[in-house]
C-alpha cells in the first residue's frame, strides 16, 4: 500500500496528505494521490511499484483516511513575504541535506516536528501499515522512527531512480532474492497481500527490508541525480515547484483547526509547515 506508504491519504483542498509525514501507502502504494491529468499513466504503473509508500486514490484498499472536516484552504494571497522566504529557506536546507547524503533519517531528526511519532500514532498511520495495534503501543518511539525513515529512504530513493530512468524495471537485485523478503514483496509487485507486522522481531525485519531496497537504489542513482536532465524534466512536467497554500489546520495530525498550516513544493518533497517556536517544522509530507 501506498499511504503511508502504506499509510493513509487525505485531501487538502486539491492536495493530498500523506500519512505522517504522512509522506506518506501505495498500499497496496495516502501518499495514490496520483492523477492522470497530472502523471502520465506509464509513470503511474511504476509507482504502484511503490505500495507500501502511498495510497492511489483510484484504488480502494483500506486505507485510512485523513479527516479534513472543518479545515480549508486560505491561499497563497495570504501568506506575507517574510513567511514565504522563511519557507522557502526551511524547504531549501531540507532538500540540500537530503541530497547532501540520499537518507531520510538526517531530515527527520533536524526539520519534522519533535512529536512527530506519536502525531503518526493519532492519524492512524502505523495501522494502515498493518501494524498490530499492541505493538503500536509496545515499541519505542526510535523503533517507530526507524520503521517510518526506513519508507522514506525507500520512497525517495526509488522515486528519484524512477526520475532519472523512467523505462527500466525493478532493480534485478531486489527480484532474485525474493524468497528472501516478507514485507518488500508487496513494493516489488510479487504480492498483492501485505504481511502483518506483529512483533518487535517483525518490525525491525520490516526496516531491515526497506533500509535495504534503499540502499539498492541509491547506488544506482548517478552521482548528478538531482540535477540530471530527466530529474529536472520530470520535476518540469509536475509543475508544482515554489507552489504555496496557507490551510487552517489538520486535526488528524494534531494541529487544530484555526492554526495555519503552509503546504509547500519544492523538488520531490511537498511540505507541510507548522511554526514552532517561530521556526517552520514539517508535520507532514504529500505527494501531489
């Protein structure tokens, strides 16, 4: 599943949220979110590889949804130059330290909101993982964290892979092995079943898998593969760069309606900005 990355999707005006970070599960690949006018549909038959990252929204496989009941959409209008460019900044040094080492785990320790975890916990994020509710409860907050950078490593890296060589398949490493996975069977589109994650065991199995389908693409990346030419097409055809909305909250990830929340484009990241203490801290990530 794709939400949540497995996760849950829900809309935000015409946006979509994905489950914590909700960057969101392909679930069967909230995180889904993808439209025909806006993807060409080879490309979205190769995400569906990405299951257990995002929730297709023409796909119902029971996910959980994001509740947005009560929260609208004030506009980019609305958004002072110095909110924006302070925006701009947050978004900037996330996608340079991203970039700067292709892992996911240096962004959410230095720019997710310190509660992040248990803001996933609250919209239901973990379960759409299939994830026993006992062991929601039981594991720690660094074994959760583990679990959900370990899917956006996985995320980023095959998307960016996926950039940079829209036509080639699935890595053959990660097909000649597969007697070897339980859970990345789903992502690499030899099941259309997801196992369960029950135990302690299961979980840091199920960040093992991912971690490691990660590592497989990034290796395959080229070393310019963010400013290669078919990275910066696709990014093109997206046309939704320095895209800006201002929301009145999003209750599901704890933040009350009434309190602004910035959606923000830039690159392969779709932010979800709350102000902390006056700096800006993703709660979320969407992918449009």
């Amino acid at each position: 599943m794709l939400p949540g990355i497995i996760a849950f999707a829900g809309s935000m005006g015409n946006r979509y949220v994905l489950g914590t970070a909700v960057f969101m599960t392909i679930g069967t690949l909230p995180f889904e979110i993808l439209h025909p006018e806006r993807f060409p549909l080879e490309f979205i038959d190769r995400l569906m590889l990405l299951r257990i990252l995002f929730v297709v929204l023409t796909i119902s496989l029971g996910s959980t949804t994001l509740q947005t009941c009560g929260q609208s959409t004030v506009g980019s209008a609305n958004v002072d130059y110095k909110t924006r460019q302070q925006l701009e900044q947050t978004a900037q040094s996330f996608v340079k330290a991203y970039r700067k080492r292709r892992d996911f785990r240096d962004c959410f320790e230095a720019f997710f909101v310190r509660d992040a975890v248990d803001r996933m916990k609250l919209s239901g994020f973990f379960k759409s993982m299939d994830m026993d509710p006992a062991l929601i409860q039981n594991a720690t907050t660094d074994e959760l964290a583990h679990a959900y950078v370990a899917i956006m490593n996985y995320r980023f890296a095959s998307l960016a892979y996926e950039f940079n060589y829209p036509k080639a398949p699935v890595p053959r490493e990660l097909t000649t092995n597969k007697e070897d996975y339980r859970y990345l069977l789903t992502v690499i589109g030899e099941s259309k079943l997801t196992t369960a994650v029950v135990t302690k065991e299961d979980l840091a199995r199920f960040t093992r898998e991912f971690e490691f389908a990660a590592e497989v693409y990034r290796r395959l990346l080229p070393r310019d593969a963010f400013n290669s030419a078919p990275h910066k097409r696709r990014i093109a055809e997206i046309g939704a760069a320095g895209r800006l909305d201002k929301l009145n909250g999003l209750p599901d990830l704890g933040v009350p309606n009434g309190t602004p929340v910035f959606a923000f484009t830039m690159d392969m990241f779709n932010f979800y900005f709350v102000n902390v203490q006056g700096h800006y801290r993703v709660v979320t990530l969407g992918l449009d």
